[in-house]
C-alpha cells in the first residue's frame, strides 16, 4: 500500500495581508489548530416499576473556538537591492519578518513597500507602538503548505483572520537571535498554496543575529544614578497584547468566532549575569534594589543590543523605563544573578514601553 506521508521539514509558511504575501521561513516546531465547545445533556431519573432508569446522554457542538498558532523565526534584518522585490530604494532596511511586527503593533497597513508605524530608510528599519492603544489591530491570512516539491501532493491550509498576540526574544548564548510568534485566527480551512510576492532576504544566509554578541545597557535614575557594566549569560523578552476572541452564542446554531479584541500591553523578561563585584558591575545592582526600600517603583532604562552595539546584522530593543525585581541568585559553579524586568510607559496611557531597531547586514 502507498502512503502519501508530510514531513514537517517540507512545510513552507505564507503570510497574506490583501494581496500582498510574504513567505516567512519557519523553524521545527510549528503548530495550527482548532477546537470546538461543547455542550453535554444527561438524563438522571429515578425509576419506573420496572426497574429502569434512563441513563443516555447527548453532545451538541456550540461553537468554534479560535484557532491557535505558534510558530518562531530567525531574526532576520536586510538591505533591500533595489531590483528585488522588498524596495525599489537600494540600501533600504527591512527584515523577512516585518510583517509579523507590524501586526503585532497595529494596522498592518501596506503601500509603498512600507507598513505603518515601521519606518525603513538607508540607516535602520525602526518599529513603533505608537498606534497601538487601539481595541483591535491588523490581521492576515496564514497559509502552512506542507509537502515538499518532491512528495508530488501538496496540503494547504488557510488560517483566516489572525492576529499576533505574543512574540518572545530568547537569548541562547550559543544560538542564533530567534522570535517566538504566537496569535489566533476565526477558522482553519483547506485552500490553494499561494504565491509569495515579497521573498527579498529570505535566501540570504548573511543576515543571522548570533546572540553570543549581545550586549546590555543598563542605567537608572531611581534609586540611584548609576550606568551598570554588566555582561549576559541569557536571557528573554516577551511583548503580548493580551487578545482575546469573541464568539456569539445564538442558540441552535454553530457559532463562529467573529474576531479579536485587545488586552493589555505588556512587555517583560528577564536576563541572566555572573555575580561580579567590580565597581557598577551586577553586585552594585543587587545592592542598590534590595536597599531601595523607599522607592515604590524603580526606573531603569535597558537597551538590548542583540547582535552586538555597532556590528551588522543586528537588533537593538530599548525600554526607558524598566521596573527591576530584586535579583535571586543562583548557586553554581559560578554564581549568577537572575533579575526580572517590567517595561512600563512614561505615562499610564503611553506606548512608548519599547522601541524596536533593526539594522541590516
């Protein structure tokens, strides 16, 4: 018997915003799905003469449950040539996976070859969540085709209507700059594979982010006035929006998910360093948190340079004003300190928690 069977490794990942489609290389590990909720009836009597009992049951399907996917990417900055498909202005910054980012901080607005609230020029491509204090954000289509050129047979599906609600930055030391999206959508279905065209710096192999150059900028205000020379041992970031999806709930009907709606904005992480006991080094930092008994919410200002401070390709991730847990230390062979961070707006409306630059190679 001839089997038709799909490796993960063949799948290729399509993103489409309007008519507009990237192609997003994917790492193992992806996933879509999606759920139904349900509704049990039973019967509890007691009983007749006879001795009986009904004791039958019934399932009713209420709705469809949003679909879930998750899946990471490298970090993935370039320069555009000019004659490809990214920009026509040579030297201009972008990355493979922008359209993600720009999902993930608003409209998701395409023309030009430029998306809202992502500015790219010959400097740097800077991300902005300036516009994202809204109740509802940009969404694409998602297609995950699986089966390779070679198989002869090809599955599509299409993820419709989804949102980007979580995306996190690990920082392995000995690995390569990787972003962990993850988001919903209203319904998966079976669909025809899609022709990208925006495929511009996904067959470079010069514009990997080795994390082993990353480095930490670390100043405070509160409780006192101090730069940090600190070095990583790793480290994490995570920015969520926090959506949810609403259904109706019309009875003797199959609902639908109707669509997302936003939560707060959060952005934290943590990050990982020996315990050293030079002057500003990561002791002092310890020191000045746990005695600042009177400071209700510290200010920190943290920038991650990931991938190095002026070295190509890389990403620099700024926060101006992090809120630091007291450090825990860790006992090994060589003591580390453990601190967790919360990036917090200037004000309580802002959306200035984080700015992102990329710089291409």
């Amino acid at each position: 018997m001839a089997d038709t069977l799909y490796f993960s490794r063949d799948t290729k990942v399509y993103l489409a915003i309007g008519s507009d489609i990237w192609e997003i290389p994917v790492l193992d590990g992806f996933s879509f799905s999606q759920a139904t909720n349900t509704s049990e009836i039973t019967l509890n009597e007691m009983s007749d003469a006879a001795g009986n009992s009904r004791r039958g049951r019934q399932m009713f399907t209420d709705s469809y449950a949003p679909a879930e996917w998750s899946f990471s990417t490298y970090a993935r900055p370039f320069k555009a040539s000019g004659s490809g498909n990214a920009d026509d202005t040579a030297n201009t910054h972008h990355a493979v996976e922008e359209a993600l980012w720009a999902l993930m901080v608003g409209d998701a607005a395409y023309a030009d070859y430029a998306f809202s609230n992502i500015t790219g020029d010959t400097t740097d491509m800077d991300i902005s969540f300036g516009n994202s204090n809204k109740v509802t954000l940009g969404t694409c289509d998602l297609y995950f085709v699986l089966g390779g050129a070679g198989t002869g047979t090809k599955t599509t599906y299409k993820v419709s209507d989804c949102c980007v609600n979580e995306v996190g930055v690990d920082f392995d030391i000995d690995g390569i700059a990787t972003l962990n999206w993850s988001g919903m959508g209203k319904i998966i279905t079976e669909d025809a594979e899609p022709t990208a065209t925006v495929t511009e710096g996904v067959a470079g192999t010069g514009n990997f982010i080795r994390n082993r150059l990353t480095n930490l900028v670390v100043s405070s205000t509160s409780p006192t006035s101090t730069t940090y020379d600190l070095v990583l041992t790793g480290g994490s970031i995570t920015v969520s929006n926090n959506m949810t999806f609403l259904t109706p709930e019309t009875l003797g009907v199959v609902n639908q998910p109707l669509g997302h709606v936003t939560g707060t904005r959060s952005v934290s992480g943590s990050f990982t360093c020996y315990l050293n006991a030079d002057a500003d080094s990561s002791a002092d930092l310890f020191e000045n948190i746990i005695e600042g008994t009177d400071t209700i919410t510290n200010d920190f200002d943290m920038t991650f340079k990931i991938g190095g401070s002026s070295g190509t390709p890389r990403i620099e991730m700024a926060m101006a004003n992090c809120h630091l847990e007291v450090p825990t230390h860790s006992i090994d062979d060589v003591i580390s300190l453990e601190a967790n961070f919360h990036a917090l707006p200037s004000t309580i409306d802002g959306t200035d928690e984080l700015t992102v630059k990329y710089v291409g190679a």
